[in-house]
C-alpha cells in the first residue's frame, strides 16, 4: 500500500511549506523511492486561474492544463518531473464534485454532508493522484495554516487517513520560531501553541520542521520536544538559507530521509544527491554578475515588491546562470510606474517582458521593448512579451502609428494582436474560468532560424496560457519589414515564436508559449541558456 506523509503549516503562512514538501519529494526520491507530491488549496476557485498574482503568487501550468498554485511549479523543479492535474486539489473542486454527484443522485438519496462525503471526496483524489503517478509515497501539503476554519476538513481527511491506516500516514508540520530582537532569542511558544491546535484536531505531528530566521539551538529543541510531544531527534532545524535549493541538503545533513523512511517503514537504496549538490555549488559558486531587467506590472501591492508574481521567470534565469556559471541579478521595474524606463534600462545586460493581461502598465513594457531593440539589448519576451514586441515591432519599423492588441484597443485600426475566435464567445458569457489555451502544444519551428539553433530540434511541445494571439492577416508586412516568425503550431495557423535575424539583433526573441514552466534546476530551458548565454557576452562590452 503506498504511504501518505501530510505536510501542513502553523504560526504564519509563506513560511516555506511548498519547499519543504518539494524537499521531502526529493529526498525520497534520491534513496530510490517513487513519489509525488499533491498540493491542497483551501480556497473555493476551482482553480488558480482567476486569482490575481498579487494576491496568491503566480499561476502554473501543468502539460495536461490545469492551472494551479505555484508550488506544484516548485514540486516539480525539485522532482524534475511533469506533475499532472490529479496532483492539485482546491475546495472549490471537492465541493463541486460532491454537489454535482449529489445532483445527479449519486448519493441515492442520503442527506450529504461534510464528514463523510466530503472527506471521502478528498481522500479518494488523494489516493487517485498516487495511482495515476505509480508513487510509493504521496506527499500532500495542506494549504493555510492549521486552525483556520477553511481548511479544517482537509485535516480531518488527514485524521481519517491515519486511523484507516497508522503505519501508512505521517505528519510533518512546518512551524514558525519568531525573534523578538528586544528580546534577543528565539521564541518556542507559538509553535508549542500551532501543535496544540493541532492535537486538538486529533493529529500529533510525526516531525516539526523549525522555520526561523536562524539555527535552533539545544535549549529550544528540548522546549519544544517537551511541549509538542515529540522526541528530541524529530525537531527538525531550517533556518533562512541562501537559496531555496540549500535546503534538501541541509535538511538531509540532519538524515531527515533516514527518519522519514524508518516511520514510513519503507526500505531504500543509500542516498544520491550528487547532482544536486553539484547544482548548488554551481548556483552559489557563480562569480561573474549579468544584471537582467524584468519589466512587468504584477510587483507591486502597496508598499512591498512580490518576486512571486514571476517565480517561474526568475527560477528559469537562475537555473540557466547557475549551468553557465554566472550570477544572475535581478532588477523589476513596474511598467505602469513613473520611471523612466529609458534611463533606467541602461546598464543591463539583458531585458525580460513576461507574462500579462489587460491594458494596465502596456505602453511601459512596449517602451522595454523598443529599447531593448534599438540598443540591440539581449531581448526575452514571454506570451504577453511577445505580443508587446510585435506591437512595437509593427508601430516603430512598419509604420503602423497606434497598432496594438484588441485586449487593450478593440478600434485600433492596425490590431496586430486579436483575440483567439474561439475565446470571443467565452468572453461574451463572461465564461472566464479554465477556457483559454492551456497546457502543452506542440509547435514547428522554422529550419535555420536562433530557435532552430537554441532547441537543435523541428518541433518542441510547450506549455501555453493566452486567450490572445498574433494576427495573420499583418503576418506578410510585419516579416517583410524584418520580423521573422520563427514558430508556428503544426496546422500553420497561430504564430509560437517571432525573433529578428542575428545580424539586425544578437537575441531578440518572443515566444507565445512559457517556457519558464519547464525549467529546472537540473535541466534548465535551452531558451533561457542561450539568453544569458547572450546577455553575459552583452556585459562584456
């Protein structure tokens, strides 16, 4: 039977859960173990599509389409592995199945309530995801924090699931150590207090996981041990690390995979983290700084800057700098925001235009674009990048004054970026959720063209999220003026990729597809080696 390790959080949320479970995935995995990991949101969308970024961080996209929480992003850059739909869970999701079921009499007429039709629900998709991933070992993150009222029926499936099957369920939970700096330590009790929550939901905690901003120390170990019910040896230390990826191999330094692997009772080979070890030397060994802008709109939320927006972009820079051995820094600048990006730009040595929707902040990325082009800047524009690129591309080397996308300009009279015909009837019912392109196509790409040379194949499969798309009918002016599409879907109707040639432009290239999301550490995306590849050389001169 396979085993279940829950992993939830307490005291604050953002505390690192999805990393410490992405963690755990590898762990197991590098000791020979199957595995896969499922994340539970708690909120009741039915997916994270129509969140906005600010308020619940970017949104992934798995091959098969659904779009979901950005850890199932970080699960598999740690699995270096696709995850499928059955590996995301939302309330929204289990509600609707159980109503519908309902509806349609599933239930054979019982009054349907919580526990147990709820709970069975979410059991059931728990063990269907093991299944469909032929996992020795599911590890389930529990959105949220423990005791909030949303996402008590998750914890009590967890409940179930252990007195089903005690020597097959584990609990870890991912806990906060605050330091009071007038006080100078680091303080056990909202942690003591998270786990009586927790106990009181009926689930003692197998192992605690100590987030804090430093190591603990001997003295809090045996607090917390003491007061949580546990052994001394089951406290786990993670403190803040230079990079995420420090942490399996600081988890492993204290054999937290030996420990998982004797509670679940499971046998396995000697532990292989090699590769991954090399990857962080690598990551943190990098000497020579390349300075990339990201130029986007999703940053701010009132006085505080988020990288969540764009983790996948950043994740797939630093994947990229740590193969080629240099150190990629940084810099967002907001494209609805009073700079100007003129001056501002100068200095780097490379230009990313990501993801976007609607017309907020769009003249500030289309002024990006035309700088990165006349200071012939290394140039990576990603969908909503690309899009902006063809419109600068087409008002200021084609002529066509005020050309732009119907998303931003429905009566513009050169509308190089139109809606997919098939997304203006969704939009028309305002049927917004899970409808546009989504997932992974697969895309031709132009014999002889950088693409060409960048994949060294004909055809890639890339991940897609758009509604709106390059319109054919400016596709012969727009490459008679130099613009050179350099990928097309299989059928020959939607544009993929455009680029300019190398001898106008060292790497100008905008793909309608994002290949941020197949980036890992391991195997980081050929599109985003070859940009720092273009960018560092950029920053020699």
């Amino acid at each position: 039977m396979p085993k279940y390790i829950f992993v939830s959080g307490g005291v604050i949320s953002g505390l690192g859960k999805g990393i410490t479970a992405a963690s755990i995935g590898l762990l197991l995995k590098s000791r020979g173990i199957r595995v896969t990991n499922v994340k539970i949101d708690m909120y009741l969308n039915v997916d994270a599509g129509t969140i906005r970024p600010q308020e619940h961080g970017e949104v992934f996209v798995t091959d098969d389409g659904i779009e979901t929480d950005q850890d199932i992003g970080h699960y598999e850059r740690f699995l270096n592995e696709s995850l499928k739909r059955e590996n995301y869970m939302t309330t929204g999701q289990v509600y609707k199945t159980v109503i519908d079921r309902e509806r349609a009499f599933g239930y054979n007429g019982e009054d349907v309530e919580a526990i147990p039709h709820v709970t069975d629900e979410i059991i059931e998709r728990i063990v269907r995801a093991g299944k469909v991933n032929k996992a020795d070992v599911v590890i389930v993150e529990l959105g949220g924090t423990v005791g909030e009222y949303q996402n008590g029926l998750f914890f009590e499936a967890n409940r179930i699931m252990k007195l089903k099957w005690p020597k097959n369920v584990i609990h870890v939970h991912v806990s906060y150590l605050p330091v009071i700096k007038s006080v100078g330590e680091l303080k056990s009790k909202p942690t003591q207090q998270s786990v009586h929550v927790l106990n009181s939901m009926g689930i003692q905690p197998d192992f605690l996981v100590a987030r804090s901003e430093q190591e603990i120390d001997k003295r809090r170990r045996e607090r917390l041990a003491l007061f949580c019910n546990m052994h001394d040896e089951d406290i786990i230390s993670n403190p803040d690390l230079d990079c995420i990826y420090c942490v399996p191999i600081h988890l492993e330094d204290q054999k937290f995979s030996d420990k998982l692997i004797s509670k679940l009772g499971l046998k396995s080979k000697r532990t292989d983290l090699k590769e991954w070890r090399d990857f962080v030397d690598r990551f943190e060994g990098s000497k020579k700084e390349v300075k990339i802008a990201l130029v986007g709109k999703y940053f701010a939320t009132g006085n505080y800057v988020l990288k969540d927006s764009y983790i996948c972009v950043v994740e797939a820079l630093r994947h990229a700098g740590a193969k080629l051995g240099v150190n990629v820094i940084m810099n967002w600048f907001n494209s609805d925001g009073d700079e100007d990006l003129n001056k501002v730009l100068k200095g780097y040595a490379g230009v990313v235009v990501p993801q976007g929707w609607g017309s907020r902040g769009v003249e500030g990325k289309i002024a990006a674009v035309r700088f990165a082009r006349e200071k012939k800047i290394p140039y990576l524009g990603l969908c909503f990048g690309m899009q902006m690129a063809v419109i600068e591309f087409a008002r200021n080397v084609c002529g066509m004054k005020n050309a732009n996308s119907t998303e931003v300009d429905a009566k513009t009279k050169y509308p190089v970026i139109h809606i997919m015909q098939e997304q203006e009837e969704y939009l028309k019912q305002h049927n917004y959720g899970g409808t546009i392109r989504l997932g992974s196509w697969k895309c031709k790409i132009r014999t002889g063209s950088l693409l060409n040379k960048i994949y060294g194949v004909d055809e890639v499969a890339e991940r897609h999220r758009h509604r709106y798309e390059f319109n054919n009918e400016f596709k012969e002016k727009l490459e008679k003026c130099g613009l050179v599409v350099s990928g097309m879907s299989p059928d020959g109707k939607l544009v993929e990729a455009i680029e300019l040639p190398k001898k106008t432009h060292p790497f100008f290239v905008g793909t309608q597809f994002h290949p941020e999301y197949k980036s890992r550490p391991l195997s980081p995306h050929p599109i985003f080696m070859s940009f720092i590849e273009a960018a560092a050389k950029n920053s020699k001169s």
